[in-house]
C-alpha cells in the first residue's frame, strides 16, 4: 500500500508538477529569501532579534500558508477541480491557525518521542501522519483532527509507520546533502547568498511535494479503502 501510493504519488507530480510548482513558487521563493538573510546575518554576526524574527515569520505564518496551499492545489489537480490561483491563497487563511496549532502539537510529540530512544517518535510521527489533511481537506477542529489522524492510522499502523519513516527518511537525506555541499567551503563567508537561497528553497520544496503527492494519495487510498469496508 505504501510503495503503491507513493508510486502513484510521483505519477501525479510527473503530470501534475509543473502546474503545481508554478502556483506555489511565489511562497516557495518567499521562505527561501528569508531563510537565507537570517542565515546569512546569523553566521557572519550572531543570531539577532532580527534573525528570531524571520525565523518566527517563516515557521509560523509562510511554512504553514504552503502547507495548506499545497495541499489544496494538489488536491485539486488530482480530481481534475479548477481554481484560480488566488483562490488558494485566499482561503488559506481561514486554516491557518488550525494548521498551525497542528504543527506545533506534531513537532513537539514526535520530538519528545524521538528523544526517547527515537522509535517513539516514529511511532508517533504515523499516528499523525494525516492531521493536517482532516483540517484542510474536510475542515476539522484541531481535536477532531488529532482524533480522526490517531484513528484512521491505527487500521493501517505500520504502512503508516513506513510513510512516516519515508518522509523523514527523503527529509533528512535532502538536508543532509545540501548541508554537505555547504560543508565544502573552506570558509563560511564564501557561501554566496544565490546559493542559500537555492538550498532553502529545494529543501523545503521537496517536503512540500512530499506531503502532496505520495502522502496525500496515501491518505485519499486510506479514505477510499474505508468507504469500501462500509459497503
């Protein structure tokens, strides 16, 4: 079930991704830029309130903003729905909070998880696996979110395990070669700004496609096996 959604996942973005990446690059752009003036300003003078600021900025408002974005404008080129651009960015807002509290609660239970001896944290990480798609696709409250995400994943725990772990496995991957080539400057000063730019910007890309893609056909297949059962 995994390897099949994340098979058909990258199917759809082979069809689907020029248009998607098209309509999420102003966002994808927009996190990159700051990412890397507070990197910048942060290796050659410290870490400043200004750097706390855009950090804040990007985590709290432009991350989850192309969260939910993504999620939609995926969703929608799946079912063959079609809405103007704007149209994503203006409904966004309304589940910004929600997405937000979500992110939080996930990042603070996978970590406290992964802190004990990391298999918690993975097993966590699938429980959750599907909050934000009940918050954004079908608009549920943050509890209902949590409750449904914690059930939905329990009838399939360990192919959601997987897509958790795959996740997390292509994320770390993806920072750790960037990290790598950064590494290969003799001085950090000789990293140029075009670059960090760049390397914010694949970086956070990537796990947008991912959350898009593979995870979400992973949770529209979980939905339609559900609808079956029931019949």
């Amino acid at each position: 079930m995994t390897l099949q959604a994340i098979s058909k996942g990258f199917e759809y973005y082979k069809k689907f991704g020029l248009n998607f990446t098209i309509k999420i690059l102003p966002l994808i752009f927009l996190f990159g830029f700051l990412a890397s003036i507070g990197s910048s300003s942060s290796l050659s003078d410290g870490i400043s309130n200004f750097d706390i600021f855009l950090l804040l900025i990007n985590n709290f408002l432009i991350s989850p903003l192309l969260t939910i974005i993504a999620i939609f404008i995926a969703n929608d080129l799946i079912e063959n729905n079609n809405r103007d651009v704007l149209v994503y960015y203006a409904i966004s807002w309304q589940f910004l909070l929600k997405v937000l509290i979500l992110s939080l609660i996930s990042t603070l239970c996978i970590g406290i998880g992964l802190l004990l001896f990391v298999v918690p944290g993975i097993l966590i990480a699938g429980l959750l696996i599907f909050v934000n798609y009940f918050a954004i696709l079908e608009n549920k409250t943050v509890l209902d979110s949590l409750n449904l995400s914690w059930e939905k994943s329990k009838l399939n725990f360990f192919q959601c395990i997987l897509m958790a772990g795959f996740f997390w496995f292509i994320t770390i991957l993806t920072i750790t070669i960037l990290s790598a080539i950064s590494g290969s400057y003799e001085e950090i000063n000789q990293i140029s700004q075009t670059y960090t730019i760049i390397s914010s910007c694949l970086a956070i890309y990537i796990q947008v496609c991912l959350i898009s893609f593979p995870i979400l056909v992973f949770y529209k297949n979980q939905s339609l096996d559900e609808i079956k059962d029931s019949i």
